[in-house]
C-alpha cells in the first residue's frame, strides 16, 4: 500500500508539472525553480513533513523535496549559529545530492560523448 | 534587370551550374537520402564537435558543387553564405579557408534563398560572373542555441520541427546550364505576434503567404503558371495555415504545394511537425528539387525559403517571432525565357 500510495502522490506531483508545461507554457527551468520554491513555502506551515509522512518516497523524490530540505537546512543552522547559520544551514542537508550531481556529471562528461 | 514591386526578374539568362549537397544520418535514412551527394552516419560527421561538423557538411557541399562544374575556388568571384549560429560562424570560418571575396547573411532558414537571389542578381548585373550561394544547419549546433540541448532532456510539444543536419551549395553564372533562374522575391518582415519558439510553423506562414502573393500579382502570374509551391520548413503545423491564408486572398495552392519540412523525413523519424533549418530548403531544393527539373517532371518551381528570425534572448524578454520568406524561380532551361 505504501508503494502505491508513494507513486500516486509523486505522480500527482509530476502532472502538475506537465500542465505547467503544457498549459501555462512554463520552461522546464521554471518548473523546476517553482517546485523548490512551493517546497519551502509548504514547509514554511510545516505541511511538507506531514506529506512525507502520508507518501514517503512519493514526497522525497520529487524536485520539491529539495525546497523542504533547505529550509530545514536554514532553520537548523539559524537554532545553532543564529542569523548567519541560515546561509551556513541552507545547503546542509542537501550537499550530498548537489557535490554527486557534480562530481557524476563530471564523470559523464569525461567518459562519454553527447549524442545530440 | 526588371523591378516589379519587390520582385527581381532576371534580364539575362541565369543558370545553375552545379549543387553540392552533405547531410548528416536522419536526413539520409529519410525518401530524399539517395539524393544527397554526401551521407554521414555519424552526427559528428568525424569531427570533435557539433560546430566543426557543421563546418565540415558547408565545405563538402561546397567542395561537391566546385567539383561538378570543374571549377578551383579561385575561378569564383563572391561566396555568399549563412547559416543559423552566431555571428555566422559556419559560414565565416568556411570563408576564412576558402579565400573567395565573401558576403555573409542571415536571414535565418530563409537564407538559402537570399543567397540565391542576392547571387544571381550580382550576376545578372555584371558585378560577378560566377558566384557560390551556401547554406547550412545542424540539428545540435540549432537545437543548443534556440531551444535546449539535448542533455537538458526538455519536452519538445508535437508543433516543433527538427533542425535538418545538412548542408548545400550552388553554383550561378551566365554559362548555360539545365536549370535558369528567371526571378526572385524579396520577403519582408512580417510578425502576428506569435511567441511560440516551438511552433515556428504557424509564426512563418504568413511570411509565405506574404511572398507568394506579391510574387503572383507583381508578375501578374496565376497558379497555373507554377508546377510547384515548395515552402521551406512550414512543417505538418504551418502548411495548412498558408493554404489558409491564400485562399482568402483567393489563391489556391493546395495540389501544388509541397513542404521541404515534409519532404525530408518519413513522419516515423521522431522529428514532431517535419525537419526546419536553413539546410532543409536548401538540400531538398539543391538536390530532389533540381532532379525533378532535370528530368522535366516539372518546368517551373517558386521555391519559397521561411525564416523565423528567433531570437532566444528576445523571446526572454517576451517579445514575438519575427518572420521572412524570400522566393526563387526555377525553371527547366530549355522551356525558354519567361518575361
């Protein structure tokens, strides 16, 4: 049931961000920037921790997740360091998936040649 | 030379004596594949990067033309080349190996026709005896710079076309030849406001339609006249909305007209509404299209290059897609002179 319940909720997810592509003619890019955004902002309310507890994977994997973690990130770092922590928290939680993306895109990159 | 309006008709006889075509691995797998001088399998075409293969697709279908007509680069007067890059790079860096006297243009796909035009009108002026006209496009050099590269992985919608991977090259003089270009029209810049950098179809229709129409009523000529309409790269999108657009003006072209877009690629290549790009006109044109003159299937031909002159950083600031249509006449030499 979980399993099920994950791929509805991040399937819901990813028609929303269909029809902002299709729709409202939104390019890819502000897809992805407006899904962090509404991320953080939901979990601003504390809403996004509550619907990762209803669909786990399916709130974890997509792009808003990442919105949520960073200001999880902010707010941890601000308890710790006040003010400034918020710019030392922001990318904490998050540094792992950002260094990979580098270091993998990199590797890609070296190893092979774009198709296109 | 005559000026009817804004349409030349040539007062000499001006001939195509040769053509020269290289295209990359969609485009020869497509009907027109055999028609191509030079076939890549690769879309590096053997090079290290998108731009030097597109480089590589111009100086092959300029080297096939030379070498039809017997011709060294020496013999010819003016190179007058564009293509889709920046600053006409492909056509530029061509010219600097060339070392031909060159004039580079843009006119984005319309260009392979504005080549041609400027081209036979400097030879029927006596300002040049021989001239070389090419232009050239490539689905990654095109695809990167106006939409998106293709690692991005953004969704194309069914209304955007496939930049054609290709290259060609005429040869113009008053040497005789089988096929004589008689007039050209010169497009003008025509906008409706459409904004839509993936449907470039619907934005560049009215500029055809513009160009045919003012070159029926400067030459006083009907549809009859014509054997073929052949359009640039309108696309499964555009191709409607100019039969559209002519008949309210009361032009029928439906049997006659016929899409380079559509000619190109089977609609099983994944290319969405058909192939675009300065090489589309230019290779099917150079090469089916001269065919089909040769073998007399047809007389006489108005080749109608469109050209959406997108620019992605205006498109950023929300302004529409400007358009132009510039359009040639071909015709079987031996018809004789059509004034």
């Amino acid at each position: 049931m979980e399993y099920v319940i994950a791929f509805i909720a991040g399937g819901c997810i990813c028609i929303i961000g269909q029809l902002l592509l299709d729709i409202f003619k939104l390019t890819p890019a502000h897809v992805m920037s407006s899904f962090v955004v509404i991320g953080a902002i939901l979990d601003g309310f504390g809403i996004y921790d509550r619907f990762i507890e209803f669909a786990g994977a399916g709130a974890t994997v997509p792009i808003t997740s990442f919105g949520h973690s960073l200001l999880h990130g902010a707010m941890k770092g601000a308890d710790e360091h006040g003010f400034i922590g918020i710019g030392m928290g922001v990318f904490e939680l998050t540094s792992a998936g950002i260094s990979s993306a580098i270091v993998f895109a990199f590797l890609v990159a070296v190893f092979f040649r774009p198709k296109g | 030379m005559g000026l009817m309006g804004g349409t030349w008709t040539f007062e000499n006889r001006i001939y195509v004596n040769s053509s020269g075509t290289a295209v990359g691995p969609k485009e020869a797998e497509g009907p027109l594949g055999q028609t191509f001088d030079i076939s890549h399998e690769d879309l590096h075409c053997g090079e290290d990067n998108w731009e030097l293969a597109e480089r590589r697709l111009m100086e092959q279908a300029i080297d096939q033309c030379l070498t039809k007509s017997n011709l060294q680069t020496d013999q010819v007067d003016f190179f007058i080349a564009g293509d889709l890059l920046n600053q006409n790079v492909t056509s530029n860096y061509v010219a600097r190996h060339l070392q031909i006297p060159t004039i580079c243009m843009f006119g984005a796909c319309s260009t392979s026709m504005e080549t041609v035009a400027i081209g036979s009108q400097l030879v029927d002026s006596g300002f040049a005896n021989k001239i070389v006209a090419a232009t050239s496009s490539h689905n990654a050099t095109a695809e990167r710079q106006f939409r998106y590269p293709t690692e991005y992985g953004g969704q194309k919608p069914d209304t955007a076309t496939a930049t054609v991977t290709g290259a060609g090259a005429v040869l113009i003089s008053q040497e005789y030849s089988d096929i004589v270009i008689t007039s050209a029209t010169i497009g003008k810049v025509v906008d409706y406001g459409l904004k839509d950098p993936f449907d470039m179809g619907s934005a560049m229709a009215p500029a055809a339609a513009d160009t045919i129409q003012r070159h029926l009523q400067d030459l006083n000529r009907t549809t009859n006249d014509y054997d073929m309409f052949i359009t640039g790269d309108l696309s499964g999108i555009g191709s409607p909305i100019l039969k559209d657009l002519l008949k309210e003006e009361g032009i029928d072209i439906d049997e006659k007209h016929f899409d380079c877009g559509l000619m190109i690629y089977r609609p099983d290549q994944n290319v969405f509404a058909g192939g675009s790009g300065c090489a589309c006109s230019a290779v099917v044109t150079f090469s089916h299209i001269f065919n089909m003159l040769r073998s007399k299937e047809v007389d006489r031909v108005f080749v109608v290059a469109t050209g959406a002159l997108l620019s992605p950083t205006m498109i950023q600031q929300k302004e529409s897609i400007p358009t132009i249509a510039h359009g040639v006449v071909f015709e079987r030499a031996e018809r004789g002179v059509h004034h």
